[in-house]
C-alpha cells in the first residue's frame, strides 16, 4: 500500500488562518469570531465634528466592536456582533448624526426556506411574495404552490428569519423556518453529562472560538446542539471530538432530526381526508331529504309533515344537519376569506363563502318565514352549500395526495448516498491504518475512505490507491462502467462495481455533486405553473361583478316597489316589497356562484388522468397538461430512452481456425465471473450459441492468473493458452498484430455505435464480438409522428459523438447534443427556451432529474430510476416512446375541454343573470327564485363535470395506432 496518504489522516483540527479584512486590517478567525464588518458610504461630511459625532453615537451601541471613519473616502467601515446590534440600526444611528448614508457594501446575502401553511391558490402566493419583497433586506423571493414552500434571499445585516415569519403571518397565513442554504454544512449534537445551564454555556462559548465554527444553536432542554460549520476549516466530527475534549464527564453524538417536508404533509392528507368524512356523513343525509325522497312518496312524505303554519320537519331536519358542516367543518374557508378580504384580494375562499353562505342564509330565512307564515311557500337549499363543502374538500384531499409524490424525488436523490463509510484512520505509531465504520454525515474533507466491491461511494473524491470498475449510471445515464485507477474522480451516490479503492474526500455537505442535482430539483420545483391563474384572474372581477350585480338587483326591484312604479300584483302573496327584492338579489347571487368554475380544471384533470393511465400515460396533475399541450420541442435522452438500456450482442466473427464451440467457451470461461454489463452480454450470447453451454473450457482446464487492466480488459491463461479479452489498446499493451480485417471490422461496427471486443490467444486475434445497445423498435416511428405534428426532435447524451450521431441516424433525429453531463442537460433545456421553444424532455436516468424539472414538461421512462419518475411531469408507465404522442395529444384534448369548461361556467351565469334578475318577470310572470336559481347552478356544475367526462372517449390518434 502507498503511504502518500498517510499525511492527510493526521489533519489538525484548530487551524489559524488569516485573513484580510474589509477594512485592511488582518484578523485570526478564532478571535474574530462572530464579528461581522460592513462598510457604509457616506456623504455631506464637512466638518471634524461631524466625523466625533457618529465615532461618539456608535460607540453607545451595544455590540460595536470598532469604527473606521475615512472623510477622503467617503465611508465608515463598523466592526459588530449581528447578534447584539444589527446594521440597520447603525445606519440609522450613522443618519442621527447628521450624515447621509448612500449605500451598503459588501452586504451578506443569506438563504432561508419557509413552509407555509394556508395557501389555496396562486393569488396565495402572489401575496406572500408581495409580503416577503416588503419586508427591508430580502432581496428575492419565490413562493411554490405545489410544495407549499418558500425560498427567501435577504440581507441578514438588515433582517432575519423572525421577521420573515411575522411578514408572512401577518399576511394570513402560517409559516414554519425548514431551513436555510448552509443547512448541509450543519452538524445535530446530542449532548449527555449536561447537570446545569452553566454547561451548555460553557460548551457554547467554547464551540464559538474553534476555528470554522460558523454559528452555535444549544436547545437546552433536549440537550441539542446545532453547529454551522466552514467545511474548510473543519468537519462534524472533529467537533464532536472537541466537545468531548472539554470535559471528561461530556459524550457528544451524531444526532439526526426527522424530515419535517414528510410529516407536516401527512398531516394535512389526514386533516382534509377527516374533514371530507365528517362533510360526508352530514350532506348525504341532507342531500337524500332533499333530492330523493320527495320524489319517491310515499318514502318521503313524513318530511312534509308541518310542525308550525309551514315549517316542516324537512326544514328542520335539514337546516339540524347543514349548520355543522357550514360552520365548523367549512370554517377553514371563513378564515381563508377573511385573510384574503384583508388583502383586498378575492380568492376561492370568498367564492366559496359566498356562494354557501348565500345558499345557507337564504335557507334559514325561508325556515324563519314558514314558522311565521302559514302561506309561504319558499324552498329552502341546504343542500347546496353542504354538497359543494364536500366536493371541494375531496378536491383538496386528492390535491394534498399528489402534491406529497413532489417532494419524494428529493427524498429519493438524498438516500442515494449510503447511510455509513469506512474510514481510514492512522494508529498511535503513525504506520498501521485503522478501519472504523462511521456515519456519512460525519465524513470530513480530506477523509481516506475505504470503498468495498457493491458498496455506494458516500462522497466525491479522488482515487489515492486501487483500480476496478464504477457503475456511475444513477448520475451519468450510461449503462456501461467506468474504469477508475489512481488519480480519477469518483462522484458521491455511485456504485463500485469491483475492486477495492481508497478515496479522499474532495467534497463533502453541500459541495457534493449530489447535493447539486438536489438543489437543482428544489429550485425548479418552486416554479410557479400558470394553470391555477385562470380561475383565480377570473374570479377577481367575477366576484366583486357578481356581488354588485346583485346589490343593483336588490335596489332596481325594491326602490320602484316602493315608489309604486310596477303593480303590486306582481308581489306574490306572503311577501312584500323588500322580501320580493332581497329574493331577486339572493337569486342572482346563487345562480352566479363560482362552484362550475372551481370544477372547470380539477374534474377534467382527474379524467384524463385517469384515461392516461389506462392508455400507458401517469400525468401528474393539470400543470403537466397546461405545459404540454403547448410543446414543439422534444428533446430524448440515448440510453434507457431512445434504446433499450441493455448491451447485447450484435455479431460474432472468427479471424482463426478455431471452431465457434471452442471459441464460445473460451468467453464464457474468462467473462463468467465479470459483473460488467458487456461481459454479461457476451456471456449470455456465448451460452446460447452452445447447444449445452460449460462454465469451463471443453477440456477441462481452468483459468487461473487472471488480471484485470481497467479501460483495456482482462488478461488469464486457460490451461496453457494465454487468452487476452478486451479492445484494441489491450491488444496494443501485448503486442498483439490488428490486421486489416479486423480493422475493418472495427471501422464498419463504429460506425454502428457498436463496441468492439477482441479475443486474442497465444498472441494472436482469433475472434470479435460486436455489442450494441440495440435502438427500441417503435423510435423511428415516434420522430417521424412528431415531425408531422410540426414538433422537432433532439436528443441529448453523456455518450460520444460517434455513437450519439449513429442511433440518431438511426432513428431519424437530425440535432445532437453529446458528451455532456447531467448539468449540461438542463443548460441545453435552458438554451432551447431561451430561444422560445417549449420544450418536453424524455429521460429515464437520475442524471436526466435536473434536465426534467428544468424543461416545460418532463416526461420520465416508466422502467427508469425511481427520481426520475419522481423529478418528472408525466411517467411512461409501459416504457414505451410511443406514449409521448399520447402524452402531447392527451393534453392538447385535455386543455380544449377544460377552455370549453371555462366558457360554459362562465357563459352559463352570464346568461342565468338576466334571468335570475328578474328580466322576464314584467313580460312572463316568471321569475327564478333562490332555490332554483341553486338548482340551476348545480346543474351547471353537472354540465361541467360531463363535459370532462367526455374525455373517457379519448383514443390515439388514429394515423398513429395504425
């Protein structure tokens, strides 16, 4: 074993670096600790006593360390301690004395992660970002709908997460901090021998003057400790040495806390499934006293039995039934109503209130006017308001299932890495390594790992010692492996397939390529997707108009009643003037309610999801159906994707005397034990030339001196014959004659982007085999449909060019992009919109994980690793490239009928207005009282809902089945 190593293994832990500050000055790191410096420019300085007045009013300031005054300059450089004094307060200190402050300079910028609670539409989240953008400091912020999270940039010399919570609270809605941008490079303590609070703030202090120690958190009461930590400076594991090193009586352990993403969302999927149960057991009963039994005497004839002048026990019955549900399960929508109302915005919420509200007061005064009345007639709608609580909370509870499944992409992505490492440490000599098993999380830059044959590398790194093969498909795409020797870079969350290495740790935390993909698959879920603003933008002039109309309704009736303007036999009796108006403004109010509106998207999504499946297509919600229908642009993925994913062997030619038997047995004999892919595919094609395959040579002989020369091949002797197995450079090493046909040979199969294998015996070639990764049958078929529906084709891969250029050939793809990584890909996406195309992208690979979430739709091959299925829009469930044109067709339908949704919600009302209004009650004595100007309204929604369901007649396009 080589000791260059060595060295690493025996890093000190305090290590003093200096630094220059900004104001010119060099400081320690552990006696600086803490303090932050921040330069303010200034103007209108004219005078010296100007320059003693701020020196004299800062140095008041609790937690000002030093003060620069330079008038030649224009600025005043202040060292402080953020925790004790923020910057914001010194400016305004600065401007006290009499002197303008310009600008900040050199401002920190710091990241937080919010998850909020409350949110129901996108109208939500344009409020919590208008909250967060007026709150001084935050520079930037994104509010996702889907993962109901917030991601926050500001200045943390200006604000802080405290005030970023209150902003969005104040706002209406809950927040709770998730975690903020360095939350990878933070170690969890749990501490044991703590007996007082002296203990912890003896830890503390001491923690705040290691070197690299960023920030120090205690929870006191569950003995916890939270370190921030520079990764260059130190590591988690050498704090839990130090804390151990203060005292004898302290122990200090990893401690892992729980994913809040996965338990709050559990929660919510309860809290709305509980609520729809409950909704349900209160509206069934009054659906059934209201829709079914009066028209199926004599069942329901008891309802109509009259307790006082008209009040009957139906009334009752029903309005028992419908309170609860109104008020206590449909609660959540007074609150959101009443927060959106704050904002002078109008949300589902206050189309919801509205409309059930109307339905439910208006019910309980026709309930109050048949017990005072023995002559009025009215009907009352509980019903309505019940039935529509209901239905919105299933929407919701179906809505929280599917928004759960974002999120476990990046569960998914994180577990790639393995839970534990094997360390090398150095013994007390200086010569022996030591083997300890640790968790990942306390692996440390500059670490020696040991990685055994089938185990995950936890980190990246370089390659001190050893040499094998590492499967690098779950990052790269490419199936095939990758040799590694001394001096290559290995990359956290991939699989060493054999051989035994040693690695050093290069990059750990967030620095990882992993936790890059990770951040990458965060950032583009935040993207808001513009499907949810119709409803919302509707709604905004729909209801304020709705409710005007109403009000207007209510006075145009009324006022000329009073005025004696129309007859007063056109007042039914039972009524008078005010009652015959408020019943025509009621009316006009229920038979506008927002309800068909609200179902135009969710029932026609829920359709064609669920038509899609049937067909082969999982798509994940209306955004991925909004964003594909718009698509002209595809961009596949090679390997897994546009082929099988799967080596196998093309041809096998002789270039000797030996018999194809021998030949065949030859291969199985060296490849058998090999867990590559191309060997696996030689040995498989090997076995099935044979009419009884051997594991052994047909005499008997075994192999023995086996050596492996990684990029070239294997090297053994099979009885006493020297069998070289392997590519050309291998035959090159050995001296070994490529004549002309076998050259050719090469050249032809290249060309094929197939790779060549050459076996060699005694110095000499005596066969090939080609193996390829065969192009799936219905590819050619797919580009060419696409290419008639006027959507281009592309594809994008980590392979080389000249196999990328043979399968595109292939399969009829005129533009290429290859040699290029997982990043790559989604700069290739980025620059494809840039030039605005809408861009649809077909993977199969983690590596494709950040290229899905970066293009307008991702669609993710169903046989595919699990976080690309997860990281995408729309899943192929039966791996078939030809459930993309059903994918794009689908959502095409699926955009028209929900537009015709819209236009029918909407025109349906429209046109109930007049109607309801009261236009025709002059000409025809008819006018549409509040009980059916409900029936009206839930038959529009009725209408709505089969519309969507016309989407079950859905079938591929007809050209394309044939």
């Amino acid at each position: 074993m080589d000791v260059h190593w060595k060295e690493d293994l025996r890093m000190p832990f305090l290590q003093q670096s200096d630094d220059v500050g900004l104001d010119g000055s060099r400081s320690i790191h552990n006696v600086d600790q803490g303090v932050t410096t921040i330069t303010f420019k200034i103007g209108g300085v004219e005078f010296a006593s100007s320059l003693a007045s701020i020196k004299s009013m800062l140095q008041k300031l609790d937690g000002v360390d030093s003060i620069t005054v330079s008038p030649l300059q224009g600025q005043v450089v202040v060292k402080y301690v953020p925790e004790l004094v923020s910057a914001r307060t010194i400016k305004e200190t600065i401007e006290a004395a009499g002197v303008q402050v310009t600008e900040f300079l050199e401002q920190e910028i710091a990241v937080c992660r919010l998850k909020i609670k409350g949110m129901s539409c996108t109208s939500c989240s344009e409020s919590i970002e208008s909250a967060l953008f007026m709150v001084e400091g935050v520079k930037k912020a994104v509010v996702g709908l889907a993962l109901e999270e917030a991601k926050i940039n500001y200045d943390p010399n200006v604000t802080n997460t405290a005030c970023i919570i209150e902003a969005v609270v104040d706002a209406g809605f809950g927040a709770d901090l998730v975690g903020s941008e360095n939350d990878a490079n933070k170690v969890h303590i749990k501490l044991q021998g703590i007996v007082s609070p002296e203990d912890m703030d003896a830890i503390k202090q001491s923690l705040e003057l290691v070197d690299g120690v960023n920030h120090v958190e205690m929870n006191t009461e569950e003995g916890k400790v939270t370190v921030s930590f520079d990764p260059d400076l130190t590591g988690p594991r050498s704090i839990i040495s130090f804390i151990q090193g203060i005292g004898t009586c302290y122990q200090a352990s990893l401690y892992i806390p729980e994913r809040q993403r996965d338990t709050e969302r559990n929660h919510e999927i309860r809290t709305y499934r509980y609520h729809f149960f409950w909704s349900c057991l209160f509206s069934v009963p009054v659906f059934i006293f209201s829709m079914v039994l009066p028209m199926t005497p004599p069942y329901g004839n008891w309802l109509s039995y009259k307790i006082h002048n008209m009040l009957t026990i139906g009334m009752v019955s029903r309005w028992i039934l419908c309170t609860p549900v109104q008020f206590i399960i449909g609660r959540r929508f007074y609150v959101g109503s009443y927060h959106a109302l704050r904002r002078r915005s109008a949300n589902m919420d206050v189309l919801v209130a509205l409309g059930t509200n109307a339905a439910y007061f208006y019910s309980v005064y026709t309930v109050i006017k048949a017990l005072l009345s023995d002559k009025f007639e009215g009907q009352d709608f509980f019903e309505t308001s019940t039935m529509l609580i209901s239905f919105i909370l299933l929407g919701k509870y179906l809505e929280s299932m599917a928004k759960g499944k974002t999120s476990d992409a990046l569960a998914k992505l994180t577990d790639l890495a393995p839970d534990t490492a094997c360390l090398l440490t150095m013994s007390e000599e200086g010569n022996t390594p030591s083997e300890t098993e640790i968790n990942t999380r306390l692996i440390q830059r500059h670490d020696i790992l040991k990685i055994f044959p089938g185990s995950k590398f936890p980190v990246d790194g370089i390659v001190v010692e050893g040499q094998g093969y590492v499967n690098e498909s779950m990052i790269t795409g490419e199936a095939t492996p990758v040799a590694k020797i001394k001096g290559d870079r290995v990359i956290g969350g991939t699989m060493n397939e054999n051989g035994c290495l040693l690695i050093k740790a290069t990059r750990v935390g967030s620095e990882t390529a992993l936790s890059q993909i990770v951040q990458i698959v965060e950032a583009a879920q935040l993207a808001r997707a513009p499907v949810q603003k119709l409803a919302d933008q509707v709604s905004k002039f729909f209801v304020p108009a709705v409710v005007l109309a109403a009000f207007v309704t209510w006075l145009g009736w009324f006022i000329p009643g009073v005025a004696g303007i129309y007859p007063k036999s056109w007042i039914p009796k039972a009524m008078d003037e005010f009652e015959l108006a408020l019943q025509f403004g009621i009316s006009v109010l229920v038979v506008a309610c927002p309800c068909a509106l609200g179902l135009a998207t969710p029932t026609a999504v829920m359709v064609a999801t669920g038509k899609g499946a049937s067909q082969g297509v999982l798509i994940k919600g209306g955004n991925a159906l909004e964003k594909a229908h718009k698509v002209n642009t595809v961009v596949f993925d090679k390997t897994g994707t546009l082929t099988v994913g799967k080596p196998v062997v093309a041809s096998a030619v002789l270039f000797s005397r030996i018999s194809m038997e021998e030949f065949c047995d030859i291969a199985i004999a060296v490849e058998a034990n090999s867990e590559h892919p191309i060997a696996k595919a030689v040995v498989e094609h090997a076995k099935n030339q044979l009419p009884k395959h051997k594991t052994q040579p047909s005499n008997g002989e075994l192999v023995k001196d086996f050596e492996a020369h990684p990029g070239a091949g294997v090297e053994c002797k099979v009885g006493a014959r020297m069998v070289l197995v392997g590519n050309k450079r291998l035959m090159r090493l050995f001296n070994v004659p490529v004549g002309p046909e076998v050259e050719n040979y090469f050249s032809d199969n290249e060309k094929l982007a197939r790779t060549c294998v050459l076996f060699a015996i005694d110095g000499k070639v005596a066969g090939a085999v080609a193996v390829t990764d065969p192009v799936k049958p219905e590819a050619p078929r797919v580009i060419s449909f696409l290419h008639s529906m006027s959507i281009r084709s592309i594809m994008v891969t980590g392979d080389n060019w000249s196999t990328a250029t043979a399968i595109a050939k292939e399969v009829g793809i005129e533009n290429v992009f290859a040699e290029t990584d997982p990043l790559g890909k989604a700069d290739r996406i980025k620059d494809l919109q840039a030039k605005g195309m809408i861009v649809a992208m077909v993977g199969d690979g983690i590596n494709d994980s950040p290229a899905l979430v970066a293009a307008n739709v991702g669609m993710a091959i169903g046989a595919g690793t699990d976080v690309a299925i997860e990281a995408a829009d729309i899943v192929l469930i039966k791996s078939n490239l030809e459930d993309v044109i059903t994918a794009i067709d689908l959502s095409k339908k699926t955009i028209s009928r929900i537009h015709l949704n819209y236009v029918w919600a909407l025109g349906y009302n429209v046109l109930g207005l007049p109607v309801a209004a009261g236009i025709l009650f002059p000409f025809t004595g008819i006018r549409l009282p509040p009980w059916l100007a409900g029936a009206c309204m839930a038959a529009s929604s009725v209408s709505v809902v089969c519309s969507s369901l016309l989407l079950q007649t859905y079938k591929k396009p007809f050209a394309y089945t044939r």
